[in-house]
C-alpha cells in the first residue's frame, strides 16, 4: 500500500475515533515517505498521553518536518519543563524561524519568571512584525505598572483595526480612569466582533449610570454565555431595583455557573 492510501486511511480513522489505528496508519505512511505523517502520529499520541510522543515528534523534526516544533514545544511546557521549550525554539530562531520569539517570550515571562530576558524576545518578536505581539507585550508591561508604554503598544494596533488590541486597550483606560475613552474602544472591538469585551463594556456603562447600554450589552453577554456575564447580570438587577428573589436568583446563578468564588 502506498504511503498516500495509508495517510488517507489513518484520516478516515482519526475521524472514525479509532485513534490507535490511526497512529500506527500514520507511522506506516512515515515509514512509506510521507513527510508530515510521523508528526501527526506524534501529535495524536502527545494528545492520548502516550509517553514515547516525544520521541516520535523529535524524529519527525530531525526528519524536517518544522511543524513539529509547535506540538513539541508544546509538550515538553506541560510535561514540566519550559525551559527545553525554551532551548528548541531559541534553536529554531537561530535558523530563521522568527515566529517563535513570541512563544519564547511569553514562556520566559510566564512559566520561568525571567523577566529581562522575556522583554528582549518580546522586543524581537515586535521587530519580526509578528501581529500578536503588541498585545502579549502590553499584558507583559501593565504587570509591572508599565501602563504608558502598554498604551503606546496597543494603541496604534487598535487604530490599525486589531480587534484584541481594541479591547485590550479599552480595558487598559478604565484602569487607569479614562472611562469614555475606555467605553468607546470596548464598544468598537465589540462592533469588531471581539465579543468577550461585553462584559467590560457592560460593566463600564453600568459603573458610568449608563443603564440602557449597560443592560443591552449585558443581556447579550449572557446571551452567549460569557464568563461573568451571570454576575454582572444580577449587579444590574439590583442597580434597576428588581424584586429581591429575582435578584437574588441571579446570584445563586453566578455562584453555579463559577462567575463567583464561594470560600468553604
């Protein structure tokens, strides 16, 4: 059998949910020359925890299968140790491979606590121009009360149409007590389709008396189901002076739906 009809076999499996026949299909079709088959056996296997994943990931990168390095990156971040993570990807940037200057970053700032070295790869990753990269770096810089320098980051990418940066830079101004101008960037990254900024925005107008918005965007949070939706939900139901038991229901949803935190 051809290494094309075993790929084909080992997708028709894979959908199937037959996913040890599906592994070993895609390992026959590795054996029989197809170039990405052994990745996707070792993102199956990474994916089943099976252990030996590693392996077959790190050989279908010696094979030059690039993809690889997502899915192993990936694995050895939670397997516990980042910091291999961190040693393949500065390997694959020094081959060229300038995308993972943002992964390294946001491990060297996340999983190692490494502060100065995350800066200088967010830096980099600024530089490749990769378009996610002023908003990591602006979530980076407001930990350590960088907010003017988050603010020059995002704002350009939010006046560029970058829906994330709209939202990130709206909430960035409500902290720092531009309300109106928080408001209007929440409500264009919303009208962009960043919808998980309704219920900032719904908070917002809510803190600012602005009642009909707030309960317009509100209602459409919960609508879709967003998390803190059912809190915010039940702050407006007491802001408008709804009956104590509808309130009061609305809390009790919250509390179920793990919108709030209840000590045992």
């Amino acid at each position: 059998m051809s290494g094309t009809n075993h790929l084909a076999q080992a997708d028709q499996a894979m959908r199937e949910g037959r996913m040890d026949a599906a592994v070993k299909l895609y390992l026959d079709a590795a054996d029989a020359g197809v170039p990405e088959a052994r990745r996707r056996a070792g993102e199956l296997m990474f994916a089943g925890g099976d252990e030996t994943a590693e392996a077959i990931l790190r050989e279908a990168l010696a094979e030059g299968d690039a993809e690889a390095v997502d899915a192993l990156s990936e694995l050895l971040e939670v397997t516990g140790r980042p910091d291999a993570a961190v040693d393949l990807l500065i390997e694959r940037h020094r081959l060229g491979e300038t995308r993972w200057a943002l992964p390294i970053a946001n491990l060297l700032a996340d999983a190692l606590d490494e502060p100065e070295a995350a800066e200088r790869w967010y830096v980099f990753a600024l530089e490749a121009g990769d378009p996610d990269a002023p908003n990591d770096f602006a979530a980076f810089l407001q930990d350590f009360d960088r907010a003017a320098e988050a603010e020059a980051l995002l704002r350009p990418a939010a006046e560029a149409g970058d829906e994330f940066a709209m939202a990130n830079l709206g909430r960035l101004l409500l902290n720092g007590d531009a309300v109106e101008d928080g408001i209007a960037w929440l409500t264009r990254a919303v009208a962009a389709g960043q919808e998980d900024a309704l219920v900032d925005l719904g908070d917002a107008e809510l803190d600012a008396g602005r009642i009909g918005d707030a309960r317009e965007h509100i209602r459409r949070a919960l609508d879709s189901g967003i998390d803190g939706s059912r809190l915010l939900y039940a702050h407006l139901l007491d802001r408008e002076g709804a009956e104590r038991s509808e309130v009061e229901a609305a809390y009790r949803a919250a509390v179920e739906a793990g919108d709030v935190e209840v000590e045992e």
